[in-house]
C-alpha cells in the first residue's frame, strides 16, 4: 500500500473517483436516459401499456393473450415510439428522431414477424402496411397536385406517375387506380398530345385501372389461402393477357407497370433503374408479384437475393441487420443488435414482454424459436430496465410495476433491495415506501424504512413524529429511548392525536405503555380529577414501570397534590410510602419535601385508620 | 453520455477511497493526511449538481485508507481504518438550533476506536444490516475481525465478537448481501501479498451450529495479489457473484452446494467456483470493484485511468459497455459510433402519420 490507486464509487447514475497523482475529485454524471427531452412522458406512456399487458396476461391466464390483443399493445408501444420522433421533430432534433423512427420501422417489422402474422399463413399483407406505413408519399405529394388542380403541369404529372408506381411497388393497386385519372390531360389542355391521344390514353387508363382494380386481396384473418392463390393466378394471367395483347403500346408508364404486374424481370428490372425504391420496398414488390402466399419463414431467402442485387450484402446496415435475425426467428440476436445500436433496454423489454405474452410458439414447430429463452431473456431484461428507472429519483416509483411483473421470490427481493435505496424527503414519500414495503410483504424493509425516517425526525428534534415512525417500525430499544428523551429532556407534552395512536398501537416497548399511562396521569391533574389521578399513579407505581430518572417529577406530583390536600384511600397511602421511601429514597429529594410529604401520608394514614376504627361496630 | 467535473478536495495528500452514502447523496473521502471529509450534493443528483465539503476532521495519526457508511437505519454513522493500525467508528450528531432560528448545526464525534490490530488495518466494511450493527475488518497481519455493536442505540459499546486467523497479509473484505434466510452470512478476504502458486481469495461462512466462522473455499485460479473485491447482490440466482481486482479483473460465480445428508450433526459444504468473466480491457492493474444495486452492472478502475462499466447479459457473458476517463473524457466508446445509424430511407422516411392514441383500443381497458 502507499500506491496511488485509482478509488471510486458509483451510485446510481454517478460516478465519483479519485485523480491519479492528485488530491482532487472526479465526478462524472452519466446521462440518465430519463433526462433526455420527451423521454419523462415516454416512459410513463409504455409504463402504462406494460401494466396492461400484464393485466391481459392474468386475466388470460393459462390461456395465452389473444393475438389480436397482443397486436394491438404492440401498436400501442409504436404509438408511443411516434409520438416521440414528432416532439423531436417538433424541436429540430432530426438525428435523435431518425434513430426512434428506425426503432420503430424495425418494431413493426417484428411485430409482423413474432407477434400478429402466423407463421402459416402469407405474410404478404403486413407487409404492403409496413412499406406503406413507412415510405408512402401520398401526403407530400398529395397536397401539392391539389393546389395545382385543374390544370397539372408536367413537372406534376411526373410526380404523380411516381406515387402510382410507388402504390404499385407497394402492392397498393387500388390507390394507384384512384391516381389514374390524374395522369390524363385535359381535352384541350396545350400540354396534351392532341385531342386523339388523350382519348386512346383515357381508354388505356381505363384498361389499366381494372386490372389495378381486381387484384386479388387477402385477408389473413377471414380468407382461405388457398382461394386467394387461385384467384391471384387468374389475375396474373390476364395480367400477361394484356401484356400479350399489347392494349398499352405506346404508353411506356402503362407498360411498365404492366410488366411489374405480370411480376417479370423486365419490370423489375426497369423498377430498380427508377431509383424509387429501397430493398425494402423491392423485396415487398417481390413477394406482391411473383410469390404472394410466402410464408414468414421463407421471407430471408428472397430478402438475401434482394440485398445482394442492390449492393448492401458486405455491409448491412444494423437496421437491416436486426430485421435477418428477425426473419430467423432469432429473437435473442434481434435484441442483442438493437441493444448495440440503442443501450437501453427499453425495447428489449417491452418486446419480449408481448412475444412471453402470447406466448403461441410454444405451439409451432417449423420455427426455429427457442420458446424456453424467452421466460429468462424477459426477466433478465425486467431487472435491467427495472433498475435503470429505479435508480432515477425522481420517477423511482414507475419502477415498481416492473419487478412486479416477476415471478417470485425476484420480485419482493428487487423491490426490496430498490426502495431501500430511496430517501424518503417527505412525509408521502415515506408513506408511499410503507405502502409499498406493506403490499409486498418486506418486513425488514418496512422495519428499515421506518427506522430510518424515525431516526431522520429525531435528529431534526421531531420527538413526537420520531415516536411514531420508531412504533410504526415495531423498534423497541429506538421507541425507548425516544420515549426517554421525551420524558427526561421534554416537558412530556404529548399532542392528543399521538396519544390516539400510542393507546391504538401494539406496545412495542414498556416505555411505551408508561408514557402512556403517565400522559393519562397528567390529564386528570390538568382536569383536577385528583382521586382518579391518584389512582392510575399508584397503578403505574404497581406496575413497576417508572423509571428512575422521572422520580422526582413524580414527586413534584406529589407534592401538588399535598398542597391540595387530596385524600388518598388505605392501599394509596401504602403505596405512595412505599414509594417514597424505599424507591426513591432520600438521595432523590430534599429533606423538606421528604419530610412535607412524609407527614402528608402519615396523616392521611392516621386518618384512614381513625375512621375505620370509628366505623367498626364495637366488640364487646 | 456523460459530464465530467473537477471537485477540488481540499485533501492535503492523496486520496485512498471514497464513499458515496445509501443515497448517493452524500460522499466520505479519506486520504494519508489523516482526515476523513463529508460531502453533501447540492441540486438534483444529475449533471448540474454540486458537492460541497459539510465536515472535516483528524480521524488517525497515520494514512486513512477506507472509509465505510453503515446503512441508514441506524443513523449517520461511518467507519474508518487506518495505517495506525486502528479503526474508528464516528456518527453525526446534531446540535442545538441556532437561538437565531438557523439551521441546526452536526457534527461528527468519534463513538469508539478498535485497536485490536498488529499492523495497518487495510479494509473495513459494515454487515448487512439485517444482521445487526456489525462491522468486518481485515489487516496486513492476517486477522478478520468482527465487531458488533449489541445495542444500536449506543455506538460507544463494540465487543469483538470473531477473529479470524488467515495466515496472509489482507488486502480487502466483502461481506455478502444476500437476502436474508437464504444463505449463511459469507465473507470473502482477499490478499496482495505476491507469493507464487498461493491462492490470494479465501470464502467464509458463518456456522450456526459450530457458532463460529468456518472457512469454505479458497479460489485456486486467483494466485496473483488481489487489490479489490466486491459481492453482488444475489437476486434469484441460485449462486453468488464475486467481482476480483488483481492483475485483470475477474466475475467469479460461487454456487453453494447444499447438502441434505446430515454425517453425525455435520452440514457438508461445498461451494462450486467458476470464474465466469476475466476482463483485460483495462490493459493493466485493476484497482477496485463495484457492484450496483441490483448486481446488474459491475463496475471497475484500473491503471490505465479509466473506470469501465460491464453488464451481463442473460447467458451471463460480460461486456464492457462504459468507458469513463478519471481526467473527465470520454474514452471511444463503440457505441457511440453504432448509435449512428445512417439514414438510407428515402425522403419518406419520417411522415407525419396518424399514430394511435393510448386508450383507442377498445375492449382492452
């Protein structure tokens, strides 16, 4: 020893340490995410929602939530997500909203994977909401062709070419359809090509728009797939008709989109050159034209080739990385790279929380999903978010629905373990720890808080209210020794309301049971009630109670009630002289007042007996 | 991800430890000009708070090496050791408001002084408080000692309850803060003496029966000298976790084997050791261990003047993920450079789009 050694200490979210070669402090603060702009309310939102589910999941139990109630809790959680990246829109914060809209773009993804698509189906029509949720144009553009009406320019026209190859990409027909007729000049507008060719062009938009039109749907939950498949063949098929017959010649923009709905290279081909689409949305064109009951499992395969063909296969970005492992089933490295590119459990949590929930892998087999990581990915995940908002003072409390959520013996001991961690700073929060302590059955942490407020009031000099937390803590030797200073350094004045309580509570200490015989003495001296008075003083003195150090205010008592020349019945007299002389003893009074009240009781004595002789009917 | 500020400590020499409070409100520091300081923190305890020095005082006649708060509940209590081959016990103590209606004054008095040590008393610690007012210390000349304190009320009456011989000079202490009823209370001791092939770590547990301290374990792959170490606290685990300061720095998992065969009265105990993390990030000597409140994050400091931060994943594999530099920059942290992620979706990306409302679903509230 003797080195510089680097010492620290961390609390919470600060770090303090030692400088080498120096005697000065370093204090390093680290950012709690809970201090960042917005982050206060999005917390509180997903704590509410995870409550929810857990609600769900009780009511539910052992049955697994219903996948429509886990798919709408999911969409509660990315409500939420949004409505961050618009405040940080809001403000200007472009860079921190394009990472929450990236979580949430790969949430949605997952979503679809684990939580509402099923695994047997297609998985076709999550994703046209997926592309479109994210990447449709329609309400940037849309506005401007309205401005523009009736008379669109080219520049315009163009533009709404693009968002109808876009609904087409999309595998959103029918909104292509609605913008077709947009894309026809006016008869007699200059820009036209001449009265003829909008009139065949009207003629091919009609064409066109049915074929748009009667692209087969399917819907996950009413349709039979197998119907939806025929149906789809015999629309390509037209599709190809069309093409065949070529009823769009002369038209490039009609053509090309009936190359794509024919699903052949040639369009696809020309759809990449556009430059209009992100892999996302080829992949989705993909799956919409050439294999549209693909399954969730099968989805990695055609997103590898995708990938591969636009150039990103060395070098996925993490984003695309976490939706392969999603494709995978791979829910443990889906959390483990979106960990790496947000530290923060937050998802992790909130996600594996909705996929323990629903709980329907269990049933699937073609899966890869390791159902058993699940259960303890969850909880290790609730221990980590858990602390993390425990740990910040000001909203510790959101903290504790969380652990609750644990099996147990893990709950009461995480709770245990954090609320021990919370300095009470007032009178609510300290009884908001009580109820906490109460509703999880923390006896010691119940023992330690109320100890530890007691102690807090009683350095403050709070006798009164130190008294009550040390009871309320079951504290003998700390309820004691309250009770002295009280009855010693206090003028033992004890408000009515404390009074109540100490007479309500459990005794926790024979102090306790003195203070309160002893305060009922005062009372009855204050209302001169002076025999009852008597009475519970030679009671308290039978009981053995008093201590020492309060002798000689008993005395005093004594002596006032000397003054008033109170008469004490026979077993009084006895006991008061027993008192007087063996207990206290003449070391405790002076000589005056020992011999004043000797005499008192000696007399009363005297007089006790001279009545009782006079009342005694003779004997012969 | 974090701000960094100089606090000038107005120690006259270099700083051995420091000690934040249950709260992290508070903040003791010791150092070889023999004086112990309290701290208080001003503010919200986040980037803008402050510390200031509340108490400063002559604790030992020679270099303070630890300084140690006890749990709240039995006050403002803290314990100290020292070169002087003693410890001392000090608690806060109010005096009397102001007659101006000020504020009430504290200050610290010193409640006992244990001197039952040979030489430097390197480490002390407080039990966890459901053992009562008990307090561990370990010294150069091999010797645990446990101290308790029979009645909280009165801090001035110690009795030394258990001295434990272990044969090596001691570097460090740490009592185990496992919950209650579950597990015996368990100490870990630890070396810096340099002996070759010796091992440095030593585990005991408290016998009910034998009523004493028995030893359980000795950690045979930890040889080299031992600077720090530091118990989790084991939530719902069926072992403990040790953190281990040395050359690198080592999670050990000590998973007790509970044995239901009682030989003639006797309680066979073994613990399996696994050293389930050794971390060389550090590059250099690891100085101290930490652990959080949950057990959830470890923290340590090392030669290379930075404090890293680790956390365990649920397959329990460790990883760095904070790098704190003492001199206040941030060390690269590849996460930083991860968290950006770069935007390749279109213009469209981000569109004003009706999100939903909490509340909106029906038949879920």
């Amino acid at each position: 020893m003797g080195l510089q050694t680097l010492a620290f200490d961390i609390s919470g979210s600060q770090v303090v340490v030692t400088r080498p070669n120096s005697s000065e402090l370093g204090q390093l603060s680290l950012k709690h995410f809970a201090d960042e702009p917005f982050m206060r309310n999005f917390i509180v939102s997903s704590a509410e929602v995870f409550v929810l589910a857990q609600k769900q999941f009780k009511s539910c139990y052992p049955d697994p939530v219903p996948q429509t109630t886990i798919t709408a809790l999911s969409q509660m959680y990315r409500g939420i997500i949004l409505e961050l990246v618009q405040n940080l829109k809001d403000v200007g914060d472009l860079e921190t909203a394009s990472l929450y809209s990236n979580l949430d773009f790969v949430w949605n993804f997952c979503e679809i994977i684990f939580l509402s698509s099923n695994p047997d189906l297609p998985v076709l029509p999550y994703l046209i909401d997926w592309v479109r949720i994210n990447f449709d144009q329609s309400s940037k553009i849309l506005p401007e062709v309205q401005q523009e009406l009736p008379d669109l320019g080219q520049q315009c026209i163009d533009k709404v070419w693009k968002l109808i190859y876009t609904h087409v990409f999309h595998g959103r027909t029918r909104e292509a359809a609605k913008l077709l007729p947009f894309v026809n000049p006016r008869h007699g507008n200059s820009n036209s090509n001449g009265t003829g060719s909008s009139a065949s062009l009207k003629n091919k938009i009609d064409l066109m728009t049915e074929l748009l039109e009667k692209k087969p749907r399917y819907n996950p939950r009413t349709g039979s797939f197998t119907d939806f498949e025929s149906s789809w063949e015999s629309w390509r098929e037209e599709c190809v008709n069309r093409l065949d017959q070529r009823v769009f010649y002369g038209n490039e923009q009609l053509t090309f989109i009936c190359h794509v709905l024919c699903g052949n290279d040639e369009g696809f081909i020309e759809a990449r050159s556009k430059n209009l689409l992100t892999w996302y949305e080829y992949l989705v064109m993909l799956i919409n034209y050439r294999f549209p009951v693909v399954r969730p499992s099968a989805l990695k395969g055609y997103a590898r080739k995708v990938v591969t063909e636009f150039g990103l296969g060395d070098s996925l970005e993490p984003r695309d990385i976490i939706l392969f492992h999603a494709m995978e089933y791979d829910i443990v490295n889906v959390l483990k790279e979106i960990q790496t590119v947000w530290n923060n459990p937050w998802y992790s949590i909130h996600f594996v929380d909705l996929i323990f929930a629903g709980g329907k892998f269990s049933e699937v087999t073609d899966v890869r999903i390791d159902y058993s990581s699940v259960p303890p990915l969850r909880a290790h995940f609730i221990i980590d978010y858990g602390t993390t908002i425990m740990e910040h003072k000001p909203i510790w409390q959101i903290g504790v629905p969380y652990f609750e959520a644990l099996e147990e013996p893990l709950r009461r001991q995480l709770i245990g373990k954090c609320i021990e961690r919370i300095n009470p700073k007032t009178e609510m929060e300290a009884q908001k720890l009580v109820q906490i302590a109460g509703k999880f059955n923390l006896a010691d942490e119940l023992h330690g808080i109320c100890r530890k407020v007691a102690v807090d009031k009683l350095q403050c000099g709070q006798m009164q209210n130190a008294l009550l937390w040390a009871i309320k803590a079951g504290d003998n030797p700390l309820t004691t020794h309250i009770v002295d200073q009280i009855l010693f350094e206090g003028d033992c004045q004890i408000e009515p309301s404390l009074l109540e309580s100490l007479r309500n509570a459990i005794p926790c200490s024979d102090r306790l049971v003195f203070l309160s015989g002893f305060c009922d003495f005062r009372k009855l001296m204050d209302k001169h009630d002076y025999p009852n008075a008597v009475g519970k003083l030679c009671q308290l003195i039978k009981e053995d109670m008093i201590p020492k150090r309060i002798h000689h205010k008993i005395i005093q008592h004594l002596i006032t009630l000397a003054e008033k020349n109170v008469k004490f019945r026979a077993n009084e007299t006895t006991i008061l002289m027993e008192f007087v002389h063996m207990q206290v003893g003449l070391s405790k009074i002076t000589p005056e007042d020992f011999t004043r009240l000797n005499v008192l009781l000696v007399c009363n004595r005297a007089q006790e007996i001279l009545t009782m002789f006079n009342n005694k009917p003779f004997k012969q | 991800m974090f701000v960094a500020r100089g606090v000038t400590s107005g120690h006259k020499d270099l700083i051995h430890d420091v000690a934040f409070d249950f709260y992290g409100t508070r903040m003791a520091t010791c150092s070889s000009d023999q004086t112990v300081r309290i701290w208080e923190l001003h503010g919200e305890a986040s980037t803008t708070a402050n510390w200031s020095c509340t108490a400063s005082w002559k604790a030992h006649s020679g270099s303070v090496w630890k300084v140690t708060w006890s749990n709240p509940e039995f006050g403002q209590v803290i314990a100290t050791c020292s070169f002087d081959r003693s410890a001392a016990v000090w608690q806060e103590v109010v005096g009397k408001a102001n007659v101006g209606g000020g504020a009430s004054t504290t200050h610290w008095v010193r409640r006992t002084t244990l001197v039952d040590s040979r030489a430097s008393v390197t480490d002390i610690k407080f039990a966890p408080h459901h053992l009562g007012l008990v307090l561990a210390t370990c010294s150069g000349d091999g010797f645990v000692r446990i101290y308790e304190a029979p009645d909280i009320m009165n801090l001035t009456q110690w009795s030394l309850q258990y001295e434990i011989k272990v044969k090596m000079p001691l570097s460090c202490i740490s009592w185990n803060p496992t919950y209650p009823r579950q597990f015996a209370p368990m100490i870990a001791v630890a070396s810096d003496d340099s002996t070759q092939d010796v091992p440095k770590v030593m585990i005991y547990e408290y016998d009910e029966n034998l009523r004493r301290w028995v030893h359980s374990e000795s950690l045979k792959n930890i040889c080299d000298p031992v600077n720090d170490i530091s118990f989790a606290a084991n939530l719902g685990r069926s072992y403990h976790l040790l953190g281990v300061a040395g050359k690198d720095l080592k999670v050990v998992s000590l998973e007790p084997q509970s044995d239901e065969e009682e030989d003639q009265g006797q309680r066979a105990h073994g613990i399996k050791v696994k050293t389930i993390a050794e971390c060389c990030d550090h590059n250099s000597t690891v100085w101290r261990v930490a652990w959080n409140v949950t057990g959830t994050i470890l923290a340590s400091s090392g030669d290379d003047g930075c404090v890293r931060l680790w956390k365990g994943n649920y397959m329990g594999n460790w990883r760095c993920v904070t790098v704190l530099r003492s001199d206040g920059t941030l060390a690269t942290d590849k996460l930083a450079s991860a968290a950006a992620v770069s935007e390749s979706i279109p213009d469209g990306g981000f569109l004003d789009q009706q999100f939903m409302k909490l509340g909106a679903i029906a038949g879920l509230k």
